[in-house]
C-alpha cells in the first residue's frame, strides 16, 4: 500500500524503458491505482510519447515535479535500468523508500541493496536455447 506511485525508466528513454513504463502504469490503472510516469522526453520517442499523451491514460510528469511531489511513503517502480543514476530521476530513488525494479539487463555493482524487490532476467546466448 502507497498513496502514490511512480513508474521511472532511465534518462533518455528508447521504446524499451517507455513502453515498460507505460505496460507497468496500465497494470496499475486496471488494479485501480493511478500512476505517474516519471519522464524526460527524448526524440527517440516522440512520436509513441504523443499518442500516449492523447490517448489520456497516462499521467506523464517531468523529474523536478516528481521531486517536489514524492514523499518516502510512496512506492516507485524502476524500470529498464536498475542503476539510480541512470534514471530519468536519481534523488526519487534516495526519496521514495519502497523501490521496486523490474529490468532485463545484468545487474551491475551499481545496484542498491536496499531495494524492495528486484525483477532480472538477462538474455541467454541464443546458443544456450
């Protein structure tokens, strides 16, 4: 249980970090909880961003307001990256004290201890399939 939650992918997001931003906000909306997608846009997606915009399901908000806004009660969910300092919004990672991350690349020393529950799965070789 959060009053808030906040989905964050990593500074300079590819299709990958926003659309397992926007798939993590849709699983909260459909268990009735809104979500924040913490986000600074890139032209990398701008064109998927502003359908997602349009479309009105989606709370897009920027880092400095994520900042002003997150208290250490809330539950953010980390996604794509598991590096605080590669997200869109480092400081959230040290705000919010339930972390949750959710990425497919192999962790590196970077990675908190201290968050709640980490999701990593790396591709295997295709060799090993």
């Amino acid at each position: 249980q959060a009053p808030n939650i906040y989905v964050m992918g990593h500074s300079v997001p590819d299709m990958d970090s926003f659309g397992a931003a926007l798939g993590i906000a849709r699983i909260a909306k459909n268990r009735g909880k809104k979500a924040n997608i913490v986000i600074d846009t890139s032209d990398a997606i701008e064109m998927p961003y502003q359908m997602a915009e349009k479309e009105a399901n989606y709370n897009f908000i920027n880092p400095e307001y994520a900042k002003s806004a997150a208290s250490k009660d809330d539950l953010l969910i980390l996604v794509d990256t598991h590096k605080p300092s590669l997200s869109a919004c480092p400081a959230l990672t040290e705000i919010i004290e339930k972390v949750v991350v959710i990425d497919h690349h192999r962790r590196g020393r970077s990675c908190r201890t201290r968050f709640s529950f980490i999701w990593s799965r790396m591709r295997l070789p295709l060799q090993n399939w």
